[in-house]
C-alpha cells in the first residue's frame, strides 16, 4: 500500500527505512523522499514511525489471553 502517493513510496520502503535507523519523520523523507511532494502524508510518517519503536504490549493484558485463561 502507498503511503505518499506524490513519490509513490509505498509501507514496506518506509519500513524499511525505519529498520535501517530512521526513527523521526526527517530521517524517513531523507531516505524515501515520502512527504517531499503535498506534504499530506506526514501524519501517517509519524504515525508509523511511532508504531515501529513502541514497546511490545504485554500480552498478559491482550483479550486473546483473557479468553485463554
């Protein structure tokens, strides 16, 4: 799926841009050139960025575990 339509960068190159050390939206444009263009899909740049480097949930508190137990 596409996340900047203007530079046709797709999740997976931006994923691989935070794997490779990106961690703020600024070192993302650098190495994709996502958000270069409307600007439009900044939010969901930051937006991935922060789901990428949030902690792992605990999965004690997941409702899988809760119908499990």
């Amino acid at each position: 799926m596409l996340v900047c339509h203007c530079r046709v960068v797709s999740e997976r190159a931006v994923d691989a841009a935070i794997s490779a050390g990106a961690r703020d939206p600024r070192s993302v444009v650098r190495a994709t050139h996502a958000g270069t263009g409307c600007g439009g899909c900044l939010a969901s740049l930051r937006a991935r960025i922060e789901q990428a480097l949030a902690p792992a949930a605990d999965d004690a508190g997941s409702p899988a575990a809760a119908l499990a137990g």
